[in-house]
C-alpha cells in the first residue's frame, strides 16, 4: 500500500512506523509542516497501562521511550494550606519533543519517509501526487481536513469556559502536583508534573470570567507569566516560569479546550478514478481534556488499532478495515472522553467544591472523572483510603450528634449515619420509591408488607413506599396505591409499624399526582398506555397528551382544580403523619402533576403559575409550602425534581439549581435529583451513576443536601460518591428489586463485618462472611495483594 500521513505527530508516526513493520513493503510517507526533530510543547503523561499497551505493540520503541521516563506513584493536592497526598496510581510523564524524537527515528529506522517543512493545502493533490491508497489525517484539533469534510466526518466541537496556559519550570516535582489558589477575582489551579530530569511542565488554568476579571486579558505574555509565577511562588520554590509560544503574542497564549467529537472517522476521496479513503486519527478526530493525561494516549492507540485491524482484516478489504477501526475505537474513545468530560467539569467549576474542607476536596478531585472509584483507591493505596474513611466517619458520627462506636475503624462511607431534622438514618442507602401495581382500590395490601418490609430487613437506611397518589383521580394506574381514604391510612399504618418493630430501618412516603400520565394500563400490561376502559379525567399544567396522538389528553387545570388538589396534598400529609411515617417526599419530577408546571414543555399557562420559571415554580412551592406547614415539624421532607429534561428546550441543570434553590428557601430538607420522563421526545445519555452529577450540582452549587439516584448498583458507586460530597444519599432501584437485602450483601462483599444483621438471620451472616473471606484469601495466596485489596480488586470488577 501507498500511505500518506498528513501531520508529523505521534498518531501519525506511530502508526507509519508499525504499519512498516507490519509489511516492509508498504511506501509509508509522513508530511511535516515543523522542521525536523522540532515541536512545541512541555511535556505529556501515560500510565502504566498504557505503557504496557505500547510494549505489547512495538517493544524496540516502548524500551526507548521507557529509559525516557520520569515515573511518579503519588499525586499531592494543595488546597487551603494544606497538602493532602494518595500514592499507587502509576504515571510516567515524557518531553513531547523527545517522545516525536524516538518515533521520528523508529520510523526512519524502519524505512518511513518524513518529509518536513511542508504545509498540506489541497489533500486529494497530495494523494494523487504520492498515488497514495490510504490518507491518514492527523493534523491535529485545527485539522484543514475535517472541516473540508466536515459534512462527512460530522464533528461536534464545544469550546469550553476555561482559559489555560502550557507553562514550563526547572522546579523539579516529586509527584503529580494540583495547586488551588483563590485570589480576589476567584480560584486558580496548576496542573504540573516533571517530565525530565530537569524540567516540569506546569499548567494554569481558571474560569474565562475569573482570567478577564484579572486583567490577564490586557496583559502581556511577560506580564501573564510573572502573574503565575508570583500567584504560584510557594510551589515553585524560587524557581521561574518559562514559557515557549515566543510565537503567540500577549493573552494569545491563553487557548481555550475545544472538545471534539466526530460523528464519522473515515472519507472516501475519488483520487483518478481511485476511491481512497481519508482517516482521522488523534485530535483530528477526537480531544480530551488535558486533566487526565489521555490526548497522546488516545493518538498512539488509534494508531495501534488502525494498525492491528489491517492485520487482522486485511485480506477483506480496506471497507472491512475501516469499518472495524472505527467501531472498536468509537466506543473506547467515547469512555475516555466521558471521563474526561467529567474532570474537565470539575475543574471548570472548583469553586462549586471548595466549601469542603481539603480531605474531601482532595477525594472529589481525584474520583472526579468517575474512572477512578473508591475501591480503586483502595487498591493504589490502602493507607490512604482508611485514614480517609476514618476522617469521613468521624465527620458523619459528630454531624449526627453520635460517639464514634467502639468498631468506629474501617467503616465504609455509605454505613456512616446520616440526621435531617429530627430523623436519624444508620446508613446511607435509600430503597427508592418503585411503582409496583399492586395495590387494590388504592389500599396497600398484604404484597406491600412483604415488599417493603423485606427491604426493611434488608439493612438499607431509609425505605421508600412508591408514589402513593393523593386522590383517586391522581393515580397513574388503578393498581397505584393512594392516601385519600380511611382504608389506606390504616393499610399504610399496618406496614410501618412493621417496619419500627421489626427494624431499624426509617420509612417514607412519596406522595404525588399523574397528571397527564395517569390513567394508564399496569406497566405490564403496556406501560404509558391508555386504559381500555374505566378512564377517569386528567389534568395538567396546561393540555397535553403525554403520548402524542395515544394518550388520553390533560386539560389544563382550572384554579378551583388547583385549590382541590392542594387540599389532597395536604390531608394526604395529616394521614401519612397519623400512619407514622418518618420521612415524607414531595414528588415534582417526571412530568408528573406538579412536575408538569416547572417544565416549560408542559407549562404553557399565560396565567401567574406560567412564563418565568418563577411563576412555573409557583404552584408547587404552594402546595409545598402547605405541606410542610401540615407535617410535624421535627421530621424531614424532601422533594424529587427532574433536574434535565433531555429535550432541546426542556429544563436544563442550570434551570435545576435555581428550581432547587426556591425549594430551599421554602424549607424543603433535601432534593431527590432524578431527571427525564417529561416527554417522549427525550434522548437521555445513560451511564453508570449517569444522574449522580446532577445531584453534585444541586447539594454543592445550592448548599442543600441531595440523593443520587440511577444506576447506581455497587457498593464501590455509594462509597465514592458519599466520600466524594456528590451526594448524602443513594437511591438504589433495580438492585433491590433482584435483592431484598442488597446492603447486607454489598457490605459483605467489603469485608466489613461489623454490621447488624436481623437477630434471625445471623447464621446466614456467619457462613457469607466465611464464605467470601475464604475466597479472598485463596485469591491474595495466588496474586500476592492482601485480603482487603483483593476484596478491592473484585468490587472494581
């Protein structure tokens, strides 16, 4: 094959020097604007895995850039005049410019053609020029050829809010190093890590509104360096800046991230007759956020993939090639490049978390990209992770107005207590409320015993009864239980003195309204589906069919349906207090009644309840308000909002924080942070602990607390995200519906031991807990980790 690679970078060369090695007798041909054996540029980082990956693809290159390696374990955190420090995690930081130094001579050494100084302005010339087969485009995050083909490759690029500058020092760093400073116009941070044997790179990055309000925008590049430096002198110990863009003039050194994202990686070119594909590779087709270190990782593994499916795929045609490579890295790079969504996230909000005191800043920045979890921790460093869990329990245990108990050591984050108003919790895990269709005329029957108080004795905190509806018009289906009659105040009574007797799990009810959804079939029966007969009136915000052209339409609510309802709410919440429930939720999520306001794609009302998101909030923080007012002042309430509609012109999570701020200064405890469900037109992004950034938003942006809630499914999710201040609680859906007893499982799977079983149970707690440490410690005996990093090992997955 002809090959011609447009961009002298490491995608490109890598892949030149493998395809060669691949087939010598491949023509491969390089295009450099640069001169030779010359870039721009600080340093770059990769772990060991990655590392490993380039042994496993080209061992004379990896030995070499091996020898170049300055490698670290441990990753310091300077916050508030503190340094907080986690080792184990395995980085190796190189100079840019001796990395293309060792590809550029690899590829000469195995016969590439580089050619230098030469800027590609026509492609298909070059192509026809070179008769080339294959055109590789790896000229970088400005690529001249994706957006020629932009209609083909379809990118995405998001220009994101902060500003940063590659700076460089002969301050030598001893770890990864995170610096956070706050002057008077916000917070800073510096990224920075030694790469040599004598230099570090050193990034500085703040907000677009923080770097304007510090004049860096009038300044020059003389000035914004001194302003670093002076901004950053305790770390740099006399040591100066440097910095290399002599070519950039004044605040032009200051770039934003563009976040790329191409919807096709591959263009066919008709080249003479010839059809000759164009390929992005490296930052061409894909960036991610310098805060994980993975922009040169991403580029060299393009190349060993792309490499590897003509190895593999070769003898089916160049169609099949491409088609593979994509496919396979399409779905590699957008787990990194989620991950690196979220770190970028975080460090385009730091000021969101610096409330925190510097344990627990220094845990959220390191679990930010949600990658690294808390077992993984606890793999890296052991030590780290249990004097963290320590300081956590101890925090949680004075919060809730507890001693520490005598087993206080090594207790998990999500066993630790939590206190809202008079209510106290002895854990962390919620069983979320989780419609069930069982209910007959509304009362909660014998299933509902069995169901909830099953979850009771299952070990979770708090349990939740489903949405129970406050009238019999406001159910979604006639299988929904309701609070509107004598029968179901005695019903409910019946399961939560269970719940007290035979636990010491808390019970809430979720009290809520369809709206528009009601009146619908069993979820078994056609979820969302209209019943075939027996349907009663809807109401909603404004009218509406949920389903278009299927469902049964909403009429708007009239104001006396307005004051009907809020009296339902409110005789609901006297009979949920009368039935001794512990916790009461206020449900305003899902386009349900009350949620059918706060959306402006249900809320189309010209009155004072529509228009501004105030006037939309207006009505539930009524009935809100009138509840609580009802409700015994020493017991939380909390409300669920969905904080994303999903839809392009739906409540968005900005819109969240300030729905959840109103709540907040009408007195609700808490805000249970779901979202979608609005509307059949949503395309939700789904992932694990997909909504829990949503629920981080609201606790830390608001000051209020918050429950994380959809997929959240492992011991490892609650642990991070309760040490991380991402959330207080965690709902847990679908795992408790395929185990009752969930928490006493996961917790076993921990090792942790010193948990309370029901008294009836213990033989079972005995034989699971020898169970698993006897698989433990078979695993630690072949592998050569401890007992508890194994257990680490295992709930990492």
């Amino acid at each position: 094959m002809n090959i011609v690679c447009i961009g002298g970078g490491p995608a490109g060369l890598y892949f030149s020097l493998l395809m060669k090695k691949q087939d010598p007798a491949h023509a491969i041909t390089v295009i450099e604007r640069n001169r030779p054996y010359d870039t721009f540029g600080w340093g770059v980082v990769f772990s060991d895995q990655t590392l490993g990956n380039l042994v496993t693809a080209d061992e004379a290159t990896a030995r070499t850039i091996l020898q170049s390696f300055n490698h670290w374990d441990d990753i310091d955190v300077h916050f508030k005049g503190r340094t907080v420090t986690s080792g184990g995690h395995g980085f190796c930081g190189i100079g840019r410019k001796r990395l293309l130094n060792i590809l550029q001579a690899r590829c000469e050494e195995l016969g590439v053609r580089l050619v230098f100084e030469t800027d590609v302005g026509d492609d298909q010339a070059l192509a026809a020029r070179y008769g080339a087969d294959l055109v590789i485009a790896c000229d970088g995050l400005n690529s001249r050829v994706r957006t020629r083909y932009q209609d083909s490759f379809q990118p995405d690029i998001d220009t994101r809010n902060c500003r940063f500058v590659w700076l460089g020092t002969r301050k030598k760093f001893d770890a990864f190093t995170f610096a956070f400073e706050q002057t008077e116009h916000g917070w800073f941070q510096a990224h920075c890590y030694q790469y040599d044997g004598d230099t570090s790179t050193f990034i500085v990055e703040t907000p677009e509104e923080v770097w304007r309000r510090a004049g860096l925008d009038e300044m020059s590049q003389e000035e914004g360096v001194a302003f670093c430096e002076r901004l950053f002198a305790r770390y740099l110990d006399g040591h100066r800046l440097m910095s290399n863009a002599s070519h950039l003039r004044g605040s032009a050194m200051w770039i934003k991230f563009p976040r790329i994202v191409c919807r096709e990686w591959v263009h066919w070119n008709a080249i003479e007759g010839r059809r000759v594909p164009v390929v992005l590779m490296g930052d061409a087709a894909h960036t991610a956020h310098f805060s994980i270190g993975s922009g040169t990782k991403l580029a060299l593994e393009d190349a060993i993939e792309l490499a590897r499916s003509f190895e593999a795929h070769g003898a089916q045609g160049i169609d099949a090639v491409l088609a593979h490579y994509q496919e396979l890295r399409a779905i590699e790079v957008l787990k990194i490049q989620s991950a690196a969504r979220n770190s970028m996230e975080w460090f385009e909000n730091v000021e969101r978390y610096t409330a925190m005191e510097a344990e627990q800043f220094a845990y959220s920045m390191l679990t930010r990209s949600q990658r690294l979890s808390h077992e993984n921790l606890r793999v890296r460093d052991p030590a780290y992770v249990a004097r963290f869990e320590d300081w956590i329990a101890g925090r949680a245990f004075a919060q809730a107005g507890l001693a520490a108990p005598r087993d206080f050591i090594g207790i998990p984050p999500m066993l630790t207590p939590f206190k809202l108003r008079g209510t106290l919790l002895k854990n962390r895990i919620v069983v979320s409320p989780m419609a069930q269709y069982s209910a007959v005329d509304g009362v909660a029957g014998d299933y509902h015993l069995v169901h909830l108080g099953s979850r009771a004795l299952g070990g979770a905190g708090l349990v939740f009864a489903e949405m129970t509806c406050v009238s019999a018009d406001a159910r979604i289906t006639p299988g929904c239980p309701g609070m509107y009659t004598p029968e179901h105040t005695a019903a409910w009574k019946r399961i939560v003195d269970f719940v007290h007797a035979g636990s010491d799990a808390k019970i809430a009810l979720q009290l809520g309204h369809a709206g528009a959804k009601g009146s619908t079939r069993r979820a078994w029966d056609g979820i969302d589906l209209p019943l075939e007969d027996g349907n009663w009136p809807l109401v909603s915000a404004s009218r509406q069919q949920y389903i278009a052209g299927v469902s049964q339409t909403a009429q708007e609510a009239s104001h006396d349906d307005l004051q009907r309802i809020q009296a339902d709410f409110v005789r609901a919440t006297v009979e949920a207090a009368k039935a001794g429930f512990d916790w009461l939720e206020l449900h305003c999520a899902h386009g349900y009644f009350l949620s059918s306001f706060i959306s402006p794609l249900t809320n189309r009302r010209t009155d004072a309840y529509g228009g501004s998101l105030e006037n939309r909030c207006r009505y539930p923080l009524d009935v809100f308000r009138e509840i609580r007012a009802a409700w015994p002042e020493d017991r939380p309430i909390s409300v669920r909002l969905s904080a994303h509609d999903w839809v392009e012109g739906g409540l968005t999570p900005s819109d969240a924080v300030a729905v959840a701020r109103l709540f907040k200064e009408a007195g609700a405890d808490m805000i249970d942070v779901s979202s979608g469900q609005v509307s059949k037109l949503e395309k939700p992004v789904y992932g694990r602990m997909f909504q829990t950034p949503f629920a981080d938003r609201i606790r830390n942006e608001v000051g209020i607390p918050t429950i994380a809630v959809g997929a959240i499914f492992e011991a490892d999710h609650v642990n991070s995200i309760i040490a991380s201040g991402r959330a207080d609680l965690c709902a847990i859906a679908r795992p408790h519906l395929a185990d009752p007893a969930w928490t006493l499982h996961e917790t076993a799977k921990l090792g942790y031991t010193a948990i309370a079983w029901p008294r009836q149970y213990q033989a079972g707690k005995l034989q699971l807990e020898r169970n698993l440490e006897r698989e433990r410690q078979v695993a630690a005996a072949s592998s050569g980790l401890t007992p508890q990093q194994v257990a680490a090992k295992l709930l990492e997955g």
